[in-house]
C-alpha cells in the first residue's frame, strides 16, 4: 500500500513538473533511439554485403559505446540540474516526516516513470524508422544492400540493459545525497544570487590564466610536428583549452560586465541597466552551464565539420591514394608479361583506351638511412617520425618509367634520396654491410605518380640489371631479411567513372586467374571503399552531434525555465517602476544574447585554432585538399549556428512567456 502512495507521488511529480520532464524525456528517447539503431546496424547481416564488413561493425561499436559514455555524462550533468532544483522539495518532504528511504522510493518511481516512458518511445520510433536508416546509410555508402531482419529482441534487450545501468548510476547517487544531507542543506535557497559589488583581484587574475591556458594550447597545437604520435597530448591540450574557457567565462567576462557598467551612455538605459545588474550577479554562476554549451558546440563544429567533410571529399581521398588508375603485384616475374595483356585485353573489352601501362620489378624493406655515413642498417638510430624504406629497381624498368636513357657499369648504382632528406656526397653506399659504388645521386622523389601520400621515407637504388637484385636479395636474406621481390604493373584507361568501374570488375575476375598475384588495388576500389567507411564515420558522426544539440537544447531551455522562475518577483518590480513590457523583452534578449553568445564565439575561435590540427585528421584519411576541408567546416559551422539561433530565440520566447505570465 506504502509503494502505491510512494508512486503516485511520484507520478505526480513528474505532472506537476511536466515542462522540465518532457525536455529530459525527449533528449532520453533519442538517445535510446539512436544506440539501439547503432546495434542494429551493427548486427544486421545485410552489412556483410559491404566491403571492410569487420571494421564497419568494428566502428559502429566503437560508437555504441562512446555514446554510452557521454551519455552517462551529460545525464549525470542534467540530473545535478534537476537535483538542485529540487533540494527545497526534498527538504520539504523531510520537514513532513518522511524518512530518506520513503524519499528514495519517490526518486525510484520517478526514475522508473521516465526510464520506461523513454526506453518505449525511443524503441518505438528506432524500429520505425530502422528500414529507412538502413536504406539511406547504403546510399550514403554507393554500395548494394538488402534490408533483413526486421526485429531482434536482442538488441531491443541490449538497449534496455545499457540504460538501465545508466539510470541506476544516477539514482543511486541521488539516494545517496539525500542520505548524507540534513534538512536544513536541502531547504537552504540555492537559487539566490551573490551580488558581486567589485572587480577582485582574484578576478583579473584568474582570467589572465585562463586566456594564457588556451592561448598556450593554441600555440601547441598549431606548432606541433608528428600529429600520429602525439595524439595523447593533443587531447591534453584540448582539456586545457576548455579548462581555460571555464576560468575566462566565469571570470573575465565579469570584468567586461564592469566595464560596461562604468559607461554611463550604456548602463543608464532602460534596455541595459537590468541587463548588466544580473549578468554581474549570475555570470559566475552560470560558468559551468555555459561551459558545457561552449564545450558542446566544439565538439559539434570540430567533429561534425570533419565526418562531412570526409565524406564529401570521398572521390578527392581516393584520387590521393592512387595517381595512376590501379597498381598489380605477382610474386612471379614471369607472370608480369600476363597480368599487362590482361589489362590490355580487359581495356578494349570494356572499350576503353590504355594511358599508362608500366611494369616494373622492385625490391624494397623497411630500415634506417645513416645520412652521414650513407649506410642502411636496423642498427641505426631512427631520425624520423616516420619509418625509412629501401627500394631497388633495375636500370631497365627505371629507363621506362621515367622515359630516360641512363646507364651503368656492372658494380655501379643510381642513389635517389627521399626529397625531404638532405643526403651527401658519396661514393659508396653500404647496405646492412654490402657496399655499393654511386655513380650519381639522382634528386627525388623517384616515383611521384602512384602513391600522393607519404607514408615514410622512400629511397631508390637503381642496379643495371635484375640479376643484381636477385644477389641483394640473397645478401638480406642472410641478414634476417626475409622479404619477396615485387613484380609490379600500374595502369591507366580513358573514359568515365562507370568505364573504369567495370575495367576494374573486369580485372578482378581475371586476376584471380592468376595465383601469383598478391595485390590488386585501384581509384575505383579505394573510392568505393572509402564512400563505405566514411558513410559510416557521417551516420555515426550525425546522430552523436545531434544529440549533443539536443542537450545544449535542453541545457537552455531549463536554464531559461530556471531563471524565469527566479525573476518573476524581480519582473513585477520593474513593471511596477514603469519599464513596459517591451522594454522588457529588450532586456531579456540583451541578457540571453550575450550570455548564451559567449561560449558560441568562444567555440568558433576554438575551431578556427584548431583547424591545422582538424586537416592533420583529415590527411591521414587521405583528404590533403585543405581549401575543400575549409570550405566544408566554414559550411557546417554556419548551419550550426543557424540552428544555435534558432535554439536561442525559442529560449528567449519560453522565458518572456513565463514572466510575463503568458504561458
């Protein structure tokens, strides 16, 4: 009988306080909604369809559990919202009687209600709409699929399980708190304001640090060299900047508040005076909401601006990993002559013309180049951030490659530098001990029109003949390395995407005719799939940043609902000194604009900082085109703060209709 009372109450509660639950309510369903729709894509057996199967499910599971963690965050965040609210309420029911256990009862029930209340409605509409997401997500990746499975309770179990242990994290901490705290801490007001009657010292000072926090993150994100292998600190320096951005909000900004304050032309004017006497009161008690919104925006610009631009540079990332239409390898130099009257046969079957048609042999293996001695040995020390590689190709292929007409003696060699590396002169080049005669240092780079992605340091020995190869071959086996001579063929064809498509489709059945070939990749193949890769990176990308919009939604309308509240007794003594309601509204927007317009700016200038850093992200997925990159982020960013207005001017309107008892 007890429990039924305790949930009743509970029930209405949640009534009484409708506006606040249902924003909690809504951020929660689609929070529901878009994880069981990352299990279900994961485990839908029609993804097998698509190329790289493994890391797509890979990747989509890696998202389901990061939006678990920020949503164990941002929940935890809000429920400190909610939880202070509502410390008078609890003191309340403790003035009456109740023991902490009948008021965790009431906290259960609630938790219950808006748990079961979001888990069915964020069920519901993911299982509606799970077939056209599944469909528009293989558009997105241009490859074919076929919808199967329509419902597996597995996953719908999954989804409940994972936010059931969300909801009980935070619950059992509100029962906690309301354990440990007396009555007179949850009667105590806490929504009053602090006055701020001066600038302090502590004030300036704690905002000098926090502009020379992010100026010094700035800095270093923008100096530094090896991206790869400092991503550790990189994220270091992130932390810092939003840690800097905490301490100038809360605290530099009250100082241009008193400047403003100091200006008798702005601060004696109906439409100001208000305005400038409560932001001095609450900026620093807002600090941590406003914080959130400038952290939320951020991550919004920074990791949305980069999914969109992945994706719509997919055809520039797969003309940057091949120059040349595809590359071929055989482990059997007899079988090069076969794989080139393969392409030649599959071009005129597809109707296309040859380009380009080069086979070469090389022999290559990673090492370390000693520039001063011009030695190669893996007893050297590394010098650079990324690994050495050396090649050897005969004088031969290299004569056509390069359309040249070099030659050599029996013990002489052609030396090609990486065109990063400064070599010096020398007259012989040592080899894990094997020394070789330079009859010329060639400038690099050697070969330019495979690979546009540089993923070490390349140099070139061209020999006279292959038979030498064959001896280096023989001499690095004896050293421990053991590693196969390629047999390479590249080629180009005339025509349109669809032409090359199906000379790819051609070859690939024609190729696997053949057992020596190791390696077949191409424009087209890199092109398809990467548009599978970065589909997936966009649909995880959107729905993660639409939920982060969503909780900077409901973070300013409940801080707008909270404020409102506060302000009615302050609203009829201006009322009451003359102010008009427009005047009013005036205020209003003054004050919300430039609160909630703080982090905003702040974040665009966080971007536009680390923006070096964002096109270091995109390189490694092979998109170099920085001015395409730029004009993506500059778009997404202005959408964005589109709808960030948008956000702030239904704020401002559900505040104005609370104090002005309009609503």
């Amino acid at each position: 009988m007890k429990q039924f009372f305790w949930a009743r109450i509970a029930f209405k509660n949640i009534y009484e306080n409708r506006k606040l639950h249902t924003a909690n309510l809504i951020v929660s369903a689609f929070t529901v909604m878009t994880l069981y729709l990352y299990i279900f894509m994961a485990t839908n057996p029609g993804l097998k369809n698509a190329k790289g199967y493994s890391a797509l499910v890979l990747m989509l599971y890696l998202g389901c559990v990061f939006l678990s963690l920020i949503t164990l965050v941002f929940k935890n965040y809000t429920n400190r919202i909610f939880e202070k609210r509502r410390r008078k309420e609890m003191g309340l029911y403790a003035v009456w009687g109740l023991e902490p256990g009948h008021i965790s009862s009431i906290l259960a029930y609630e938790a219950l209600y808006i748990y079961l209340a979001s888990i069915f409605a964020g069920l519901l509409v993911g299982v509606i709409l799970q077939k056209y997401i599944y469909e528009s997500l293989f558009v997105l990746m241009k490859c074919n699929a076929q919808y199967e499975t329509g419902f597996d309770l597995k996953n719908v179990w999954i989804t409940m399980i994972i936010f059931f242990f969300i909801d009980a994290i935070i619950l059992l901490k509100n029962m906690r708190n309301i354990r440990v705290q007396n009555v007179i801490t949850l009667l105590k007001d806490e929504n009053s304001d602090q006055v701020v009657k001066k600038l302090r010292t502590s004030d300036i000072v704690k905002g000098i640090i926090g502009i020379a926090m992010i100026a010094g993150a700035y800095i270093y994100v923008n100096v530094i060299d090896d991206f790869v292998n400092s991503i550790s600190t990189i994220f270091i320096a992130l932390v810092i900047i939003f840690c800097g951005s905490y301490l100038v909000i809360s605290c530099l900004v009250i100082a241009i508040e008193f400047a403003l304050k100091k200006r008798d032309n702005i601060y004696y004017k109906n439409r100001f005076f208000t305005t400038i006497a409560k932001l001095i009161a609450r900026t620093g008690n807002n600090a941590l909401s406003l914080v959130v919104i400038n952290i939320l925006f951020s991550c919004v610009a920074i990791g949305g601006a980069t999914t969109v631009s992945l994706y719509m540079g997919t055809d520039r990332q797969a003309s940057a990993a091949f120059k040349v239409d595809g590359d071929i390898i055989t482990k059997q130099k007899e079988d090069r002559d076969a794989v080139e009257n393969i392409v030649r046969n599959v071009a005129s079957k597809a109707g296309t013309e040859i380009e380009i048609l080069r086979a070469y042999d090389e022999y290559a293996f990673p090492t370390v180049f000693d520039e001063a001695k011009g030695s190669f040995s893996n007893d050297n020390v590394p010098v650079r951030t990324l690994p050495d590689i050396l090649c050897f190709m005969d004088l031969d292929d290299f004569n056509k490659y390069q359309n040249a007409d070099l030659s050599l003696e029996d013990d002489e060699i052609f030396f090609i530098s990486d065109e990063e590396v400064s070599p010096g002169s020398y007259e012989y080049i040592d080899v894990y001990g094997k020394k070789m005669k330079v009859k010329e240092i060639i400038d690099g780079p050697a070969f330019s029109e495979i690979d546009n992605i540089k993923y070490a340091y390349s140099f070139y020995v061209i020999t006279k003949d292959y038979t030498t190869i064959e001896m280096i071959r023989e001499h690095m086996e004896n050293q421990g390395v053991h590693r196969l001579i390629s047999h390479c063929v590249d080629y180009s064809t005339s025509g349109s995407t669809e032409d090359k498509m199906e000379v790819d489709r051609l070859l690939d059945e024609e190729l696997r005719k053949i057992d020596s070939v190791n390696y077949f990749d191409s424009n087209i193949t890199q092109r398809r799939t990467r548009y599978e890769r970065n589909a997936i990176f966009l649909f995880l990308g959107t729905f993660i940043s639409l939920i982060f919009v969503i909780y900077m939604i409901f973070i300013m309308y409940y801080k707008q609902i909270q404020e409102a509240v506060d302000d009615l007794d302050n609203v009829k003594i201006m009322q009451k000194i003359g102010m008009s309601d427009g005047e009013i509204k005036k205020s209003i927007f003054a004050e919300s604009g430039i609160l909630f317009f703080i982090p905003i700016v702040m974040a665009f200038i966080h971007v536009a900082a680390c923006f070096g850093i964002i096109c270091d992200v995109l390189k490694l997925f092979m998109l170099t085109d920085v001015a395409f990159a730029g004009r993506c982020i500059s778009a997404f960013c202005i959408a964005i703060f589109l709808v960030y207005v948008i956000m702030y001017l239904g704020s401002c309107k559900v505040y104005i209709n609370m104090v002005l008892h309009k609503d």
